[in-house]
C-alpha cells in the first residue's frame, strides 16, 4: 500500500539514489568505486555528491566509532518535564544552549503526554550518571523536572544505526509502502515473537 505525502517530495534520479545507497553503505567512498558500479565517470560521481549536498541530503561525513572502546560504558535515557511556560519562554539560541555538553547523544521535544523531552546520554561509568544528575537537579530544578531515569550498560545495545531505515526510505523514494515488520523467515518459535518485536 503506498504513502500520499500531502508536500511534493524533491525527485532523486536513479543514479542519485545509487550514490546515496553506497554512501550509506560504504562510508564516504572514492568516486572511482561508486563509479564502476553505476557505470559512469568519476566526474559524474562528483557532480552527484555535489548535488546531493547542495540540496541537503547529506548533511556531512563522519567516522563511526565503537563507544566501549573509548571508555563509554552506561547510557542513560532520560524523561523530563519543563516547568509550565517556562520552555515557551525561551528563545531558540537559549534552547540550543541548553541542550548542549558532552554526554548529550540525542535530545526530542515530546509533544503530547507527561513528559516534555527525552535526552539520551552517555557516559563512561555509573559514578559519572549519579554525579551528573545529581549537579543536574540541583542546579536546574527551577526549570526542569527529571520524571524518569533509565540506565543501561553499553553491552546492552543490540542496534544503533539508521542505515537499514535511510536504506528503505531510498530505495522507496516516490514508491513508499507503510512500515511493517520484517517477515523474518528460519525463526526459532521461541525467539519469533522477540525477532518481530525489534523488526
């Protein structure tokens, strides 16, 4: 079943869509590589990329890095609320310099429900958690309300990458089908309904 999307999405030629694909699978690749699989010039490959930054589809290029490695051991998942009118009230520079620091990964505004935003930070041991929400609401209580906390090692992390989701939004562009779970096949009835859960 297709998507309507009421805003007309920008179009992506095939060989577009190709280049994305690669780069996401590859990393910033050589142009020669992406051009002896599309079979095209290495020139062509650049004037793409090119295109594709121009228009903002890639935002930039980054390494991916292993955070046990460098020492990041616990992440921590946190459910805030700001106090009434207090979060309209600030200015959008004033936003972002609130959501700064370190330890920030991920930060949502939440639009509906008990809980305003959800930060996911990271750290390397539990010390640095305790000692970090600690100073937290003692120095921010009069603007926001921690509500939930949940940590968890980095060993638990079973999946932290987009790429298969940036993969199928590609190759369904302008061809969209509703989100479902994958039809996983060779599963084990006991491990069936953990497989479809996370799909």
């Amino acid at each position: 079943m297709g998507i309507k999307h009421e805003k007309s999405k920008p179009k992506l030629t095939l060989n577009e869509r190709e280049v994305l694909k690669f780069l996401v699978q590859n990393g910033r690749g050589r142009c020669t590589k992406i051009a002896q699989k599309l079979g095209i010039t290495s020139q062509a490959v650049g004037k793409i990329i090119e295109k594709l930054e121009k228009d903002g589809f890639i935002k930039g290029y980054s390494v991916e890095l292993d955070y046990k490695k460098l020492g990041i051991e616990v992440f921590a998942i946190a459910l805030f609320r700001f106090k009434s009118g207090v979060w309209s009230r600030l200015e959008e520079e004033d936003i972002r310099n609130r959501i700064r620091g370190p330890h920030l990964i991920r930060a949502y505004r939440l639009t509906h429900g008990e809980f305003t935003h959800m930060i996911i930070y990271g750290f390397r041991s539990i010390r640095e958690v305790e000692n970090y929400f600690q100073v937290l609401q003692k120095e921010r209580e009069h603007i926001s309300e921690l509500k939930k906390l949940y940590v968890v090692s980095a060993e638990s992390m079973i999946k932290d990458s987009p790429d298969d989701l940036f993969l199928k939004a590609i190759s369904e562009w302008g061809n969209e089908t509703l989100a479902r779970p994958e039809n996983l096949k060779h599963v084990t009835k006991r491990g069936s309904a953990e497989a479809g859960f996370f799909s």
